[in-house]
C-alpha cells in the first residue's frame, strides 16, 4: 500500500522509488503483484506520467487511511512511552533550521532511537508531495492549497543593523528615514515596509544595492555592517543577546510572523510528523518572547 500511494503521488516509479530508498524494478513488481492479487488496473502508464485508474483512485484513498491506521495502531501497542520508527523527512528554512531545529535533533533522536530524520534545507516552498516530506516548517503567509497546516508559534520582525553600519550612516528614527538608508532586499518579502504606532500607519519602499534570496545571505550582509534589513526576531537570536546586531525603530511595529507545521495534503500526516511538529512546538516555547 505505501509503495503505490507513493507511486500516485509522485506520478512514476523512479520518484517513488528514490522517496522509498528501493530500486525502481522493486517498485514496478511491488505494484504489478498488487494489481495482480486485486485482479484490476490500478494505473494508466503514459511515457509522461503514471495516474490512477477510477479503482485505482478509490484504492489510494483507502490506502492512505489505512497506512495511517496501521500507524495509529503500531503506536498504540508499543505504548504511549514507545519510539518512533522509519525515516522522516523534515524541510525547513536554513537559518531556521541551523539555529532552532538541528540543535534540537538530538534530544529527539535520543527519544526515538529507531528513528532516522532526512533534513531538506531551502528557504523556498518546494512540492512536499513530490519530495516526499512528512512535515515541512515554514514561515510567514501560507499559498492557498491542498496541504493542511498547524501553526507552532508567532515571533515578532523588527528592522536590524550593527552598531558599526548605525555610526557610519546614522540611526534611523522614523519608517521614512529608511529611504536614506542602504537597505539588504530579501527578495522571497515584498521591498515595501509597513509599520504601525498607536494607531498611525507607515509605509516606505525601500532600495538596497544588495539583494539575496536566503536568509543565511541577508545575515551575512548585516554582519558584513552593508547595510540594514527588515527580519524576524529569531533570525539574528544569537546576535542580539551579543550586542553584534541591535534593532531599530523600536517604537514602530511590524506586522508578527508565524511558524507554521505543514503536512502535505495527498495523504494523511504520519504519527512521526505529528509527534516532530508537537516536540518543535513544546521545545521553540519562550524561544520568541526571549528574542523580543
């Protein structure tokens, strides 16, 4: 069963071969011996694309309920104390991931010794089904979609330099002096800042020489005293209890950030990725109230 869910949502052996860690003949015989003890056609084969057949369509949803059970109830009869088993693939911002959730690995895998956890680390949304994550932590503003998401926490986002940046072209103190400044674009947000103060709102389109598609590149930059960003508080956590990045504007606010745990929406969220989302959400508590 879980071999031909991951065939029909991947679209092809060789995808759901790679996502299973199996050689794709495996895959081929695997489903060829389904189709042949069920005695029907469970997918039409295209030089392009593999898709399910109407049985076989009924057969996938069925299935994914049932993996899911299987799961339920392998869980249940270890015992509510009883690890985690398999491999779950985990995505996640980079910064985020280097600073919150790879230190945090090891209590989980000491926890669940028969566990193996695959990080994919992009700063990008990419196709959970078509990578094969079990739970993918991503923030900010989600697209609409199939997958099914749980938010795991808020943090704030203020505007950041270093000391050394403030000294050399001044400290802004307004949202329009930010247009004098020389501002880091991360080009996944939007380059028009919007900030609120009792009731007042402010808006000023920044420009930067410099422009980076991660989050580790938007660090570098600040530290490298080119300039000031706009970011969320947990993204320079370690700088701001050193004094190495300070913030900026601190009477002005921006609009906060959530954590969101995603589960890809073809088939049901595995008991591993729910367990993973619960234990990032108990272990990241009070992460962001001590960055603010």
């Amino acid at each position: 069963m879980t071999t031909f869910v991951r065939v029909v949502e991947t679209g092809s052996f060789s995808a759901a071969a790679r996502q299973l860690n199996v050689g794709q003949p495996a895959v081929s015989k695997t489903v060829a011996q389904l189709e042949g003890r069920l005695q029907v056609s469970l997918l039409t084969r295209s030089t392009h694309r593999l898709t399910p057949t109407e049985a076989g369509m009924r057969f996938y949803e069925r299935a994914k309920t049932a993996i899911r059970e299987a799961d339920e109830a392998e869980l249940a009869a270890r015992g509510a104390g009883a690890g985690l088993s398999g491999c779950l693939r985990v995505s996640a911002a980079t910064t985020f991931a280097r600073l919150y959730i790879l230190p945090l690995l090891p209590r989980f895998l000491d926890a669940h010794p028969e566990l193996e956890i695959d990080v994919i680390l992009d700063d990008r949304a990419i196709d959970l089904i078509a990578e094969g994550i079990d739970v993918s932590l991503r923030m900010g503003a989600l697209p609409d979609s199939s997958a099914v998401a749980r938010k795991l926490a808020t943090g704030g986002r203020s505007v950041f330099a270093t000391p050394a940046y403030l000294a050399r072209a001044g400290e802004p103190r307004s949202p329009a002096d930010l247009a004098a400044h020389e501002t880091i674009i991360y080009t996944q947000l939007t380059d028009a800042w919007s900030f609120t103060r009792a009731g007042t709102e402010a808006s000023v389109t920044v420009r930067g020489r410099v422009r980076v598609n991660a989050a580790e590149g938007l660090r570098a930059a600040v530290l490298a005293d080119m300039g000031l960003t706009i970011g969320s508080d947990w993204m320079f956590g370690p700088e701001l209890a050193s004094g190495a990045v300070v913030r900026v504007l601190q009477g002005w606010s921006l609009p906060p950030i959530d954590l969101w745990a995603v589960f890809p929406g073809g088939r049901m969220a595995s008991a591993k990725a729910r367990a993973f989302a619960s234990f990032v959400e108990a272990a990241l508590d009070g992460v962001y109230s001590a960055a603010a």
